[in-house]
C-alpha cells in the first residue's frame, strides 16, 4: 500500500541502498498508525526497534506492522536528532508497544510522550547512560569491534582505575544513593482504582512473586496489588537475566554472533540460530541449498517439540504437580537432544546454523535415530502425555476460564506464537510468510479459541504433533546434494541495508532486525523477543484472578528470561 | 468420570514402576554399568526410568561434541613434535569471546616470521565452546577436546598454555576416527593432484 499518497506531506518513501518502508515525520506517527490499525487491516504491531545512526546525528525508530491475516511487513521509520529525542507514544493506539518503548527509553533515552509508565525496564533505575547509544562505553570496554587487536588494548572507557577496580561513573557516588525504582514500582501499581468491595474497608496488599521464586521460569519478578487473595493490578519487572546482548551483537562480527544467539532463548538454540541466519541471508541475498533448507527444518521443528515438553512439563509442575508429569516429559526430551549433540556437537549451544546452509551435513545412521524416535516413540508419548493430563480434573479446574485472554486483545497486546493462537487467531509466521521449505509441506496451524489456560496447554500438544508430522515428511522429502551454498568462510560480506528476519519459534515470533553498513560487525541486532512481549498482555490476563493463578498463567505463557532479557 | 483421573495418573506410574523393574529383569544384571545396557538405555526401545548413573556409569560422547580446543601434532623421528599449527591467526579471529591469542615464532638469526607459534594461549574460562576455531582452521591444526570434568581449584590454572594445549595425532585419531579419515583421504588426493599436475 502506497503511504506516500496517504500522507503527502509527512511520509516519504525510505529510498536508501538496501532499505524498504516508509519514513514518518514523528508528530503525524499516531495518526499513521491509528489509519493503518483502522483501515489497512495492519493490526498486529509486532516490532519497535531503536537505531543510533551516530554519524547523522539522528535516531531512528523502526516499527514493523502486519495483517494477522498474513503477508510481508509494512516497516515505518521515524528519525528525529540525537539531542533530547522524544516521540509520541503508540501505546494508546497500540497497547502492544508498551515494553518495547520502555525498552528503547531505557537503552537509547529515547522519550516517549504519553506512554502510560515511562519507566527503565531492562537495567536498573539508578543506571547511568543508555547502553545502545553508540557513544556509550562500559567500564571494563576494549575495542569498538571484534576482532580485538591484542588481548589487553591500552584503551579503555575510564571504568578501571590503577588499582584495577571499576570505579562508577563521574558525578554518581553509591554512597548516600536512595534507591528509588520501588518507590515509583509501586505507587504506579497503587493508582489503580479502589473498588468497593461491600461494607468492609479493607487495605490492599503488594506482593512481589519473585525473583527468587520457583516457579517464575527464571529470575523474573511481578509486583501484584492484592486485594484479599484477588488480584487488582500487577507489573512484571524484568531485567535480572540482562546482558546487554544487542550491544555484544554490534562488537561481534556476522559469524561470531551465531553462538552468542544459542543463548537467548537457551532452550531452543537451533530456532534462534534460524532466525538470524535468515536475516542475515536476506540481507546477503543468498539461499541455501535444497537439503540445508530440509535439515534446517527438520531440525527447528524437533527444537519445537523439545520445547513444548519441557513447557508442558513446567506448566503442571507450577499448579502443584511436583515434578512427575515435568519429567516425564523431560525424559522424552533427553533423546531428542541425544541426537542435538550427535549432530551439532552439543545438546544445548547448538551453533549448527551458517550463512547459507549448515555447519556440517547429518549423516544417514542419526537420520535412522530421529526417524525412529518419530515414528515410533514420540507419537506414543505425547498419546501417553495427552492421556492423563488433559482429562485431570484438577488440571481442568485450575485451568479452564483462567487467565482469558480474547483474541482482539492478543492482536492489539501484539502477543505471539501459542498465546495468540490459543486466541483464536490463526497466526502462524511459517505460514503467513513463509521460510525455507514449510510452503511445501502439508500440515495445519493448531488453534483454539478458549484464550484460556487450558487452550494454551492443549495447543502444544497440538503443536507437538504438528511438528511430528512435519518431520516424517522432510524426512521422506529429504534430498541429497550439499549442505552450504558456498565455501565456508569465516569473514562475510554483508552488503549495507536492513533487513528483519522472523521465524516462528516455540514461544512466538522470534525476530532479528539487523542492520549493517557494510562492515565485518552489524551497525545495529536487535532481537525481537517474543516472550519480553507476550509479559505485556499478562497484566490484562491476571486482572481479578486468584494469586495462584497468577503462577497459571505465567506457565501458560512460557517465557523463558534469557530472550525476555536478552 | 469425575474423580478417575487419580487413578489414571497412578496407573501411569505405576506401568511407569513397573517397565522399569522388568526390564531390569529382562537384561540381568547388565542393564547398569555396561556398554550395551548404556547403550539401550540412550536408544528409543527403552522402557521405564532410563537414567544414566553418573558418576559410575557415562554416556560414550558422539564424535561431534565438543569442549575445550587442542592443538594437533604429528610424532616425527625422535620424538620431534611437528606442530601443524602456522599461528596464522584465523581462530583468534573467529572466536567469538576473543579467548585466543597467539605469537608467532621469529627465526632468530633473520627475525623474519616462521609459521609456527612461539606462544598460544586459550581462556578456557572464556571459551564458550562454540568451536568455531576448529571449523575455520585451515590446517586442521586446532580441533576440539571431548574431556568434561575439568573442575579446578584456582582461575589461573584455566589459561592453557602451548605445552597444555597439544594432543598427538593418534589421540585426535581416536576420538574424531570419521573426520579423521576425511582429512586423510582430502590429503591425499590434494597431493595426489599436486605430484600429477606438477
């Protein structure tokens, strides 16, 4: 669709070399978005990225719409100076981009003007600087990019002193330093409204699940208000797990980035490597060959099944049931990720994904193994796990009518991946813009329309045999011939341009905005992850619900910290 | 039914209790602590609870795996260690935590640089163990080590030297005999083609 025409004097065509989208003038960007929203069927906001394009003096702000009908991403831009940048926020046409506006404040300082809690996100408040500015350096820094040129350069940001400690920044002290990021936490959460509950006054209570906690997936903290057992508001606080891992991406170099991608979502690896290598290959304009492109799949989607055990596993042992059903299930995944390492070399960091292709071809007896594993076993278990879980009257009664979530909610909530499809929206990435080989192949996206916990547990199921399905075929469809489109090389050339690169992992769509100016580095990596995203809609979920179903919900959701906190 | 689902869930474990015992029966005394109960028990046919028990029993690791790099010699006469690392530098380059760093020799009477390294040193606390280094050497000098329990008492014994670093060939032999022979016969035919061709 032709914004240009729409909007003649505030939208222009983005027309450098390797780019594609719209660029926005920032005051008409609500009105933008609210047309697209209102007119273009482009209601599902999936990506807002922040870029510091030091050189221009300007940032940039990238926002990537879809139909939840499927097709291509409409990318708006919007640039505005580097001193005092501020920008009107599409949180109120969007509630979607609540997190990840709060996300570009606190890594680029980056205002966002009518955003409803304008609060840092990832790093703490008493943090100094915005880490992905591109004039920011930490205090143990070497070099601007890999490879460094000596193990101990002489340079560095000031951070260590002579006596090799790391003092805090100029004009900060930690003496006499108040913190403040509960105080503001909480009289955030505390504005909700006080309803009425009958003739008794009573006080209402904030309770922090977390971080420390059994049952929160990782070191992830929710801040609840409670009123008696129910729950009135609540704010998930994340950034425990953070490493700044966008940054590392800007000082590794194409190929170095691939392991470093192994460990954000550290239990599907081979999913993350996908979606980076596809980005990258989309700006590279390379394809890999026909049997990488099969593996690649075969591969992801075993990653898939991998995941979804250990979710259903965990999801059972929050409501209670300590740990059997979780290993049951666990056990199945250990062959699976027998055959990850045979194959890659390890069970966890796979790093098997290259540049066009793969790291090295499967040979034919570990094929045997995962036909085996497909067609005998793994059908059976997942009968076995369907069999005494889905009819468990307890599972029933903590599940169903819990935690809803309604399918027009998910799209504005810009949830991902099972959440939104156990809404009732059929979205699925291989699908409704399809990679690699999953055109070609017959299977269905699962979906349910409860919105509930209970959907959300019954859909990856669903999706287990989806995936088993997907395989039996690729491994029947699987052909000869190499494995890598080129010689393996460890310097790439990476043509300057954009491009955003998505696959549809277990937990969502997991997308990689990359950009490169031509260098061996990314100028900018951005991860799109789905579980820091899908954390937005869980407030929405958890209104009015008990506080045990609190922890229902957050295992129904599934997040796992090392992508919520990159 | 309401109320059946205790006994379906307690059916479960119990098949679960009990395809565990009788196979333990069916294998006799060499389900545990050897190669080939190990070996069932790592495969789709088994049945029951199939927990490896480490530290007595451990899993045989697939040529694939990979921990902490090793650099590769071949024995000469005399002992003389020929190293087939040129210290050309590209798996200092390509390692993605930069846990690398290497000098190469001089001749000392020229002061002109010999492809050999004179120093070679890897963080192992740094190495992620992605294996990069071994995939882009281009001398099949630097490969990757399969030993897992290398717990230590102090930080500084993890930096591993050149003299901690070098495996002979029959060890690489031995834990990568399928690469092995791939680098063998790719040898060979590259000499093959030079001795034709020159």
């Amino acid at each position: 669709m032709n914004l240009g025409e729409r909007f003649p004097q505030t939208v222009i065509p983005d027309q450098r070399p390797g780019y594609s989208g719209w660029i926005v003038a920032p005051e008409a960007l609500p009105d933008v978005a609210r047309m697209l929203r209102d007119e273009e069927n482009y209601r599902y906001l999936s990506s807002i990225t922040g870029v510091d394009y030091l050189p221009e003096g300007k940032f940039e702000v990238v926002y990537h719409f879809f139909q939840p009908s499927g097709g291509p991403a409409l990318v708006v831009k919007t640039r505005i100076a580097r001193d005092d940048p501020a920008l009107p926020s599409l949180t109120p046409v969007f509630p979607g981009a609540e997190f990840q506006e709060r996300e570009i404040w606190d890594l680029f300082g980056i205002r966002f003007i009518g955003h409803p809690d304008p609060r840092r996100i990832l790093l703490w408040e008493g943090f100094s600087g915005h880490p992905l500015r591109k004039d920011w350096r930490e205090p143990l820094y070497e070099e601007d990019a890999k490879p460094f040129a000596s193990r101990w350069p002489a340079g560095n940001a000031g951070g260590k002193s002579d006596d090799g400690y790391v003092r805090p920044p100029e004009g900060t002290s930690p003496d006499g330093w108040e913190s403040q990021d509960n105080r503001v936490l909480y009289a955030a959460l505390e504005s909700a409204p006080q309803a009425r509950s009958g003739a008794l006054q009573t006080e209402r209570l904030t309770l922090n699940l977390g971080p420390q906690h059994p049952s929160t997936h990782g070191v992830f903290r929710i801040a609840a208000l409670l009123d008696g057992e129910n729950v009135v508001d609540l704010k998930p606080v994340m950034g425990y797990l953070h490493r700044c891992h966008e940054k590392i991406g800007e000082r590794n170099t194409f190929l170095a980035n691939i392991p470093f991608t192994d460990r954000l979502d550290y239990l599907t690896s081979l999913s993350n490597n996908f979606g980076y290598v596809l980005a990258v290959e989309k700006l590279m304009g390379i394809q890999p060959p026909e049997r990488a492109n099969y593996l690649r799949v075969i591969l992801a989607e075993l990653t898939r099944i991998v995941s979804h055990l250990w979710s259903i596993g965990f999801l059972l042992n929050d409501l209670g049931a300590f740990f059997t059903p979780a290993l049951y299930a666990i056990e199945e995944r250990e062959l699976v990720l027998d055959i990850f390492e045979a194959v890659t070399g390890s069970r966890m960091m796979c790093n098997f994904f290259r540049f066009g292709g793969l790291a090295r071809d499967v040979p034919d007896d570990i094929l045997e193994r995962i036909r085996g594993l497909i067609e005998e076993r793994l059908p059976r278990k997942v009968d076995e796990l369907d069999s005494y879980l889905t009819e468990n009257e307890i599972l029933k009664e903590r599940c169903i009518g819990v935690g809803m979530l309604s399918a027009e909610q998910a799209v504005a909530y810009s949830a991902a991946g099972p959440v939104l499809r156990a809404s009732g929206v059929p979205y699925d990435v291989r699908k409704a813009e399809p990679y690699s080989v999953y055109d070609r192949l017959d299977w269905e996206v699962a979906c349910r329309d409860g919105g509930d916990v209970y959907d959300r547990y019954r859909i990856r199921l669903d999706e287990i045999r989806q995936s088993i399905r997907i395989v039996r075929q690729a491994l029947h469809d699987l052909p000869g011939g190499e494995i890598l489109a080129s010689k393996p090389q460890y310097q790439v050339r990476v043509p300057p341009g954009e491009a955003y690169g998505r696959v549809e992992g277990p937990k969502g769509e997991l997308g990689f905005y990359v950009v490169s100016n031509g260098a061996p580095n990314p100028w900018r990596y951005h991860v799109r992850a789905p579980s820091f995203i899908n954390l937005t809609s869980m407030a929405e979920m958890c209104r009015g619900q008990k506080v045990a179903d609190v922890v229902a919900v957050l295992g129904s959701i599934d997040i796992i910290l090392g992508e919520t906190d990159r | 039914m309401f109320g059946f689902g205790i006994f379906n869930g307690l059916g479960l474990t119990l098949k679960h209790l009990s395809e565990s015992y009788w196979d333990d029966l069916r294998w006799w005394g060499r389900r545990y602590f050897h190669p080939e109960g190990i070996g069932h028990r790592s495969s789709k046919d088994t049945r029951g609870i199939f927990t490896i028990q480490y530290p007595e029993e451990k899993l045989p690791m697939p040529e694939a795996f990979r921990v902490i790099p090793f650099l590769v010699y071949a024995e000469g006469e005399e002992g003389v260690r020929k190293l087939r690392c040129t210290a050309c530098g590209i798996c200092a380059k390509v390692c993605p935590p930069q846990c690398i760093w290497i000098t190469r020799s001089a001749d000392p009477s020229t002061g002109k640089p010999i492809p050999a390294p004179s120093e070679f040193f890897i963080d192992t606390d740094l190495c992620m163990n992605c294996g990069l280094c071994a995939e882009y050497c281009p001398f099949d000098a630097i490969k990757m080590d399969r030993e897992y329990e290398l717990a230590s008492r102090t930080r500084v014994g993890n930096i591993y030297n050149l003299e901690k670093l070098l495996r002979p060939e029959a060890y690489h032999a031995a834990i990568h005999p399928l690469a092995f022979e791939r680098e063998r016969s790719a040898r060979a035919a590259k000499n093959a083609r030079r001795t034709d061709g020159g």
